[in-house]
C-alpha cells in the first residue's frame, strides 16, 4: 500500500504524531469507546467557498470553529462559508481541481 501523502509531509518535518484507526464516533457512547483519550481526538470538518470547492478544517475534538473568522481567513463572507454536507445535499458536486484545496 503507497504512503499516505500527509503522512509524508508529516515525516518530512519531523512532526510526532500517532496514528489511531476506529470506526467512526458521533455519538458520546461512540466517542468514549475509542481506543485513546479524547484529549487527544481531532475532528475534520469539510467547507466549500466560491473560491475553494474544498476546505478541510482540522481541529482539537473539543474545540469549536469560529466561522466568522475562518471566512475572514479565507477572504469570503461567513454567508460565503458553506459545510460541505449542504452543497452535497443541495445536489452540487464540483470536483476539486489540482491546487485548489487548502
């Protein structure tokens, strides 16, 4: 199986992490079956902009994200600001080209 390319990026910056493989866990039942300490949890969340059809968030599990600054960051509106889940469910599907992910 070829290397993960994070996991290359990671490697090559000499950054520690630890890799931890489950099902996935929404519910708090789930989340403290997991096989490590939830201080330890990362979750992904999935944005799309105008300019960005992908936005991968990633961010300490009990942390929140402060959309109105992230649409800041990115040079959009927060109303710009959209989960990735509601352009799906809208029935948009624009695939993310080379280079325009973040």
């Amino acid at each position: 199986m070829p290397e993960a390319p994070w996991r290359a990026v990671l490697d090559a910056n000499s950054c520690r992490y630890t890799v931890h493989e489950h099902a996935l866990a929404r519910s708090v039942a789930e989340r403290r079956a997991l096989p490590f300490p939830w201080s330890q949890a990362v979750k992904t969340l999935a944005f799309t902009t105008p300019d960005t059809p992908l936005l991968l968030v990633a961010v300490r599990a009990r942390d929140l994200v402060d959309f109105a600054r992230l649409a800041a960051v990115l040079g959009t509106s927060r109303s710009g600001l959209r989960s990735a889940d509601a352009l799906r469910a809208a029935g948009g599907r624009r695939p993310a080209a080379p280079g325009r992910c973040r």
